[in-house]
C-alpha cells in the first residue's frame, strides 16, 4: 500500500516539474503579443534610471510592446532606447512623446507612451524613426538630495 502511494506522489511531483518548465519556456518564448509581428523605434534621454530591458512599453496602461535594447549614443554618450512596438499598433504621429515612468511601490519602471494629435499635417511614426519628445526618469535619491539641500539653505 505505501509503495503505491510513493508512485502516485512521484508521478504528480514529477507532472508538477513538467508543467512548471512548460509554463516557464511558454513564457520566455512569448513576445509581446505572441505573433512576433513589431517594429523598432528609438527614443533617447538624458538619464533612464532603473529601465531594463524587456521592460514594459504602455499606453494608458496598456503594454503595447517592450524594451528591446539600451545603448549609449557613441557621439554624446547619450542612453538609446530601442522600443519594440507590436505591429497592430503602427499609428503613432511623430508629435507622440515618450516617458520613463515609475510603478508599484517597487519601484519598477516602464516606458510610457502619450500619443500625439494626428492631422493631415502630421507624419506617421515610421519603423527605425526616433521619438523626439522624452522625458528622462525621475530618480529618487536627486529628489531627496535636493529636498535636504533646500531644506539645509533656510
């Protein structure tokens, strides 16, 4: 009798194993939506505080894509951003302005996206375009630094 109940717990413990390691290479495996259809555009800023990569891209809370890369401009040593946009949403104008924003007490931080007006007038952003409107992350301890020194001068 034990030794059928061994069998039964090892045979569910190892059922939990697999379906864990599937669940974790689904996972890694999913893009952004899961079809793999996006596209690249660039931002640059001046500081991206704690952003990584694969971190989430929103617009009004909605990820539309994820950080693909970050790299320092070679000529003013300046942080590029490589925004991986899924390919459904295709139709930001080139007056959309880009934010590194914060979430959760965390502190987690993720690229948000504020679409811009669209009109005749306007161009449509295109895939490898740079976002010209950004507005770098905002980092705790400057903040608190500055507080205390303004503090400090009274």
């Amino acid at each position: 009798m034990s030794k059928k109940i061994e069998l039964m717990v090892g045979f569910f413990v190892a059922l939990g194993i697999a379906a864990l390691l599937m669940l974790s290479y689904k996972v890694a495996k999913t893009g952004i939506s899961g079809d793999g259809e996006t596209y690249d555009l660039y931002a640059k800023f001046s500081n991206i505080g704690g952003l990584k990569v694969r971190s989430p891209i929103k617009v009004g809370g909605v990820v539309v894509g994820r950080i693909s890369a970050i790299t320092l401009d070679e000529n003013d040593y300046t942080p590029v951003v490589t925004l991986t946009i899924n390919k459904k949403y295709n139709n930001f104008s080139d007056a959309t302005s880009v934010s590194i924003l914060t979430a959760g007490l965390l502190g987690e931080q993720y690229v948000g996206l504020q679409p811009g007006f669209m009109d005749e007038s306007v161009d449509i952003l295109q895939p490898g375009d740079f976002i010209e409107d950004t507005k770098p992350a905002l980092v705790l301890e400057e903040l608190i630094g500055q507080f205390l020194f303004s503090q400090g001068n009274d």
